[in-house]
C-alpha cells in the first residue's frame, strides 16, 4: 500500500511560527536539524546539560543554550535528538515541567515504540524522521533542496499535531522532495531490521566473510581488502543513485552474469528465513529488551566486540590502506 506523500504545498498553516523549540542534544543530527530551523525563521535554542562541551559550539552559532532540565520550563517544542539510551533519563528529568499542549518530537520511534518513554496524555507526540544523515540533511538544504523525511503522529491532544509534524518536516528542508506518512511503529521496525540485517550488520558480515574467505585461501590482504571493502562504495554509490536494474548496466558483463550466478547462493532461504526472525524479535520486543538490558549493564557486548573489531587483521590492513589514499578520509 503506497505512503501518502506531502510536499512544501500542502503545508497550510504556521503553529510553529509561535513556539519555542528547544532541540534536546547537539551531534550530528541536532546540530543539522537547529540549523535548517533557524534559516527557516523559526525561534530555535539548544537543551544541553550544564557543562556539556558542545555548549561553546552552539553558541558559536548563535544559538541560545537552556539548561536541559529547564527546557520543558522554556520551550513549547522539545526535540529528542539524543541517543536512544538516554531518552529515558533525560526525560524523567523534564517530565515534570511538561505543559498542556506542548509538543515532544522524535527522529525515531525507539522510545515511544517501546515505552522507554511513556508521554502525558496532554501533550502532543510527532516522528520527524529525515532519512538521512545530519551532514546530508545540512547540506541538501543548503543546496535548496531537501531530504526526504517520515512522519507520524502518536498523540494529538492540540488536533494540531499532523500540521505540525508536517511544519516541522517543511523547515527542515523535505517539502522541498517528499514528505511520507508513517508511524512510530513503522519507522522503529523497519530501520532496526534494515540496520541488522542490511545496511549494517548484514552487509559488515557478508565484507569481513569474503575478506576472510580470500586470506584463509592464501591471497594477499591488501587484494583482499580492495575487492572485498574497498570496491564495494563503487557498486553502492551506482545503487543510491540509479538503482539496482541501472547499477547492473553499469558494470561489466563478467560481473552482472556473477551477480545472477553467485547472488542466490549467497542470499539463501535459510539466510531469508533468520531475516524473518531478526524481524519477529524486533517486531516482539525481544530486541529491545536485549537493548536496554545491554544499556543497564554498562553496554558490556558492545566494549567488547568493538575491541576484537578494532584489532581484526581487516582493520589493521585497512588503516595501511586508506594511509596510502587520503582522498578516502576526506569529507
């Protein structure tokens, strides 16, 4: 079933123009987000902890900073731009300055999906979720365009929280290529499933196995890395911006009929089938539960995987490698 799409004619109406929006932390993605809604006229400070280092950068910039537990005080607009693993936290500090009428918005549906955080019924609660990176959602705005965003409403005490969501969406940038209709639920599943099973777990396995598959046979590192990581922006780059069909065009002969032969031997029905169950357990909160009690303990899976995968022979060649090519680590 299509998403109904919106776009910067549909946005009717300018609640916004009279609200104070506090963005609620200051990394990529809440320093992209305040910027687009400064230019856009909007009345924008930045919630941070007293202390917190990114508090001269926003001043830089010209933002006001609130102290965060002062924020729900302050602002009629709070944006959830904090890691997931702090929602929870930093919202048991505001919860208790929150008003009628106010309105809570999220870039993902992590903690209200899960009831990490659980709003008052008298507030309103929006998803703006741009699909891109805080870089990309700067600059494309800069550039007059705009990312695409989701949007979503999870309670609308005002009956003003579609337009809003749709406001919000329009300063950002996004009216100006598609506005999606969606839903907390919708969003917090499939970008956890696309996470695990493609764009990262999925995709760092497949590269490090075929890495290993190549030194365990005897080939050089170096040649290893190069077909196996390296290369792989290549193909990538052709799928994000002309399509799997286009990108198959674009390579050679050798390659697509290798693609054909070789794809579904990779991507078998096993491998489909603990799709599935990666899916279930996200859809069953058994994920999120795995989540928070990996947060409760101090992320101690975390620590250490990251540790064998920073001393991993793929890691270290890598380093070699991206050394001998400083075009790579530009950006």
């Amino acid at each position: 079933m299509a998403l109904q799409v919106y776009t910067q004619k549909d946005l009717h109406t300018s609640y916004l123009a009279e609200k104070k929006i506090a963005i609620l932390g200051f990394g990529a993605q809440g320093k992209a987000q305040a910027q687009n809604l400064k230019d856009s006229g909007l009345d924008v400070c930045i919630a941070l902890r007293e202390g917190s280092a990114n508090i001269q950068t926003a001043q830089e910039l010209g933002f006001e900073v609130v102290e965060l537990s002062e924020c729900g005080i302050k602002c009629d607009v709070l944006v959830f731009l904090l890691p997931d693993e702090w929602h929870k936290e930093v919202f048991a500090l505001i919860a208790p300055t929150l008003k009628k009428d106010q309105v809570l918005i999220f870039s993902h549906g992590f903690s209200i999906t899960t009831q990490e955080i659980i709003p008052p019924n008298f507030v309103d609660v929006v998803l703006v979720a741009p699909k891109g990176a805080g870089s990309a959602v700067r600059s494309e705005y800069l550039a007059g365009r705009g990312v695409v965003s989701l949007i979503g409403v999870f309670q609308d005490h005002s009956t003003h929280a579609q337009e809003i969501a749709l406001e919000y969406a329009c300063a950002l940038g996004s009216g100006k290529s598609a506005i999606f209709q969606s839903s907390f639920k919708d969003e917090y599943e499939c970008d956890l499933f696309s996470e695990q099973s493609v764009i990262c777990g999925g995709l760092e396995a497949l590269i490090r196995a075929g890495f290993e598959t190549l030194t365990q046979a005897g080939y050089p590192e170096e040649i290893a890395y190069f077909e196996c990581l390296h290369e792989a922006k290549i193909v990538m780059d052709l799928i994000y911006s002309k399509g799997i069909a286009s990108m198959r065009e674009h390579i050679s002969n050798t390659a697509e009929y290798g693609d054909i032969l070789a794809g579904e031997r990779i991507i078998t029905p096993k491998v489909k089938e603990e799709m599935k169950a990666i899916l279930r357990d996200i859809q069953e909160g058994k994920f999120a539960k795995k989540f928070i009690n990996e947060r409760e303990n101090g992320f101690p899976t975390l620590q250490k995987e990251r540790k064998i995968l920073k001393d991993s022979q793929i890691e270290k060649i890598g380093k070699q490698m991206r050394g001998l090519m400083p075009w790579v680590t530009q950006s």
